[in-house]
C-alpha cells in the first residue's frame, strides 16, 4: 500500500457531491463519504492553485463536511504544509458518519500521515480541476514513503 489521498465521486445533483475521501499513510487507510458542493470544489482548486507557491512553509487546510453527530455523512480535515527543502507534509483526520451503538451514537475516526512532494500536487490539483469540471470521477494526491 502506498501513501496517497484520494476522492472518487459516487453520486451528485445540482448542489452536491457525495464522495468517498480516504488517506493512506502506507501502512493504514482510512475512508469516508461526504457531501461537498459544487461551488466547494471550483473553491478548493482555486485555493490549491494559490499555496502551491508557497513552497516556503505554506499551510493550506481543506476541511470538507461536518464533524459532529449534527452533520449527515462524514467530514475531513487535511493540512498540507511545505516544510523543508519543498517537502509537502500531509496530514488527515477522517470521521465517518455517527451511527447507533448500543445506547449511543458512535463515529470511527483515524488520523493519517504522509509525504508528498510539489509535482504530485500539481497533478493533483489539475485532476481536481477535472473533477469540479465533471471530466473525471476520482483523484489522487500520491505519497511518498
């Protein structure tokens, strides 16, 4: 298993987006579906495309959904960060959506961490770019171990 993040979308109207978001850290993976709106996405990409220059210690954090047992589906916060010598720094905390447990409502959650590097998020923000434009179903950001 390689380090990767990665959004595939499985269902959309004219509002929304529901996808399934996942991060692998090369050893672990974790995933969950989320609602983003379309307007969210054209958003994001543009956001990207702004932090990829900043190569010097640039963090952007993308938070997608709503965590919390309020929110329907999942929700995902990522921070890329640059660090040292233009190493990108990815960080990933996933909930799924709460369900019951016994006499409680329960999310899993994982906590996910990897490298990348400034040619990996560039391709990921073109297929971003795809993906809000309605020309592709998934993207990945890939690691680097």
């Amino acid at each position: 298993m390689e380090p990767s993040l990665e959004i595939r979308k499985i269902w959309e109207d004219d509002d929304m987006i529901e996808v399934v978001f996942a991060v692998a850290d090369g050893q672990s993976v974790f995933g969950t579906k989320l609602y983003v709106g379309h307007g969210t996405l054209k958003e994001t990409v543009e956001e990207l495309d702004k932090f990829k220059s900043q190569v010097h210690g640039g963090i952007y954090d993308l938070e997608w959904g709503g965590f919390g047992p309020e929110f329907a589906n999942g929700a995902v916060r990522i921070r890329l960060h640059f660090y040292r010598n233009a190493r990108l720094c990815i960080s990933g905390l996933i909930e799924s959506e709460y369900t019951e447990f016994g006499l409680k409502k329960i999310a899993s959650r994982g906590e996910l961490y990897f490298y990348s590097e400034p040619a990996s998020l560039d391709n990921f923000i073109d297929e971003m770019r795809s993906l809000s434009n309605g020309v592709t179903d998934s993207v990945s950001l890939a690691g680097k171990t």
